[in-house]
C-alpha cells in the first residue's frame, strides 16, 4: 500500500495571504503544490489535496479534512513575509515540536531549497499553529521564500521547477531514510507524448548524445525517460546532465 501525503496550498478565495505588488501568496502556493504532488505521484505516492482551485477552507477545517483522510503527512505550501520589504530573504519550514519525523522532513525539505540558492534560515517550532497543532500525522509548513523579497521571488520564478523538485526530494529523502520506501527503481523521464513521431525524434537526439534512453508506452502516454536507478542521487546527477543539455525533466519511479 502506497504511502499517503495531504499537499495543503496555503490560503485561498477569499484569502489572499501575503500580497506584494498585486502578487498574492495563494497563487504561487497553488501553482507550487499542485507541482510538488505530480512530482511526488509520478514516485509512487498516494497525494491527496486541500484545494486544487482557488477556494477557502479555514485551517481548522484543512486539518479535520486530513485527519478524516486518514493519510501519513501533511504538507502545507506557502510564502513568507515580513514587515519591511526587501529586508529578509530566504526558506523556514515549520513543525509543532523539533523531534520525530516531522522535524527531519523539514530540514531535508530546507536543504534542497538551499541548494537551489535560497538562504536556510532553519526549522522553527510554531505549536500554535493549527494545521500543525490539530493533524494528527507528521505535519510541516513551507515557506517558500519571502512574497516581498525581490530576491527571492526572481529565484522562485527562475527556478520554480527546481524548487518542486527541492520540495519532493526532502519528502522522499525522508521516507526513503526511514525505511518508509524501500526497493524504487528511479527513472527521469524527458518527455511525455501522444505522438509516437516527436517520442520518436526526443529518442534519437538523446540517443546521439550517449543517454542511455527509452520509450516507455505501458501507460496511456509514450513516455521518453533515460536510465534506471536503484540510488536516487544517481538519479539527481542524471537530471541535472539533462537539465544541462537544455531538457525539461521529472524523477520518476
């Protein structure tokens, strides 16, 4: 049975969370876990959402929705701010408590975007904060950059698929290092077709290369992908050799 992750984009319809120059903080924590849970999907995990459009639940009722889901994690996407503009930058995830899990899927979560080039500024206990309070499984809150930080909105549009990837990675980093997933087999797929022509010519130009690619069509879509790894870091440095030649990728298992 797969394992189960609640993805909670932060706020929503009637509010907008934090607002800078007409930018709205439900908008980039929409997009961004709507992105997270395909990523994670394409892993083998089972991702339920609090919102996939742009309504308002209450975080007391986002919490109920989860605790009544019955799934493993919670996972709540957002942006920060701060008081002045332009003052603060960089990535905090939050938990109720710093022990278990919980507290180790943040840091793992706040690693990768500090790889991506945010500034770390840590995990932070917030007990009172209720869809940390009130979940009744491990439950971390991102804060993907400062909404009023110039800096950190440049790097969130710049490297926004990156930063998905940052976010998932330390989800499955977690669950890897807990022994919660065991025997993946990772892939990265490059491509994603109805057309059998366009698979067909993405395979020749990787091919030329010296990627070692194939064409995976059990599903209802001919899928480019290179490689099969047992160590998803093999997987991340193939990635990045593709991200480098110039393709748009995923990791999948």
């Amino acid at each position: 049975m797969p394992y189960s992750i609640m993805l909670d984009a932060g706020h929503g319809g009637r509010d907008p969370g934090a607002v800078y120059n007409g930018r709205q903080e439900k908008d980039d924590a929409l997009r961004l876990t709507l992105a997270v849970g395909e990523i994670l999907q394409n892993n083998g995990i089972d991702v339920e959402y609090t919102r996939t459009t742009d309504v308002y639940e209450t975080p007391y009722e986002k919490a109920m929705e989860a605790n009544n889901a019955g799934v493993d994690f919670f996972v709540s996407i957002h942006r920060n701010s701060y008081p002045t503009d332009n003052d603060v930058s960089g990535v905090e995830t939050l938990v109720y408590d710093l022990s278990g899990i919980k507290y180790e899927m943040a840091q793992n979560i706040n690693d990768q975007l500090e790889a991506v080039g945010f500034v770390n500024l840590g995990v932070k206990a917030r007990p009172n904060l209720v869809v940390l309070k009130r979940t009744k499984m491990p439950a971390v809150l991102v804060e993907a950059g400062f909404i009023n930080s110039d800096v950190d909105n440049e790097l969130f549009d710049a490297n926004f698929e990156d930063i998905a990837q940052g976010i998932a990675r330390g989800i499955l980093d977690t669950l890897d290092g807990a022994g919660v997933i065991r025997d993946v087999y990772y892939r990265v797929q490059t491509g994603s077709f109805r057309n059998w022509g366009n698979a067909q010519r993405m395979l020749t130009e990787l091919l030329e290369q010296d990627f070692p690619a194939f064409i995976d069509d059990s599903g209802p879509y001919i899928r480019v992908q290179v490689g099969g790894y047992d160590d998803l870091n093999e997987a991340i440095a193939m990635e990045q050799r593709l991200k480098r030649a110039g393709y748009q990728t995923v990791i999948v298992s």
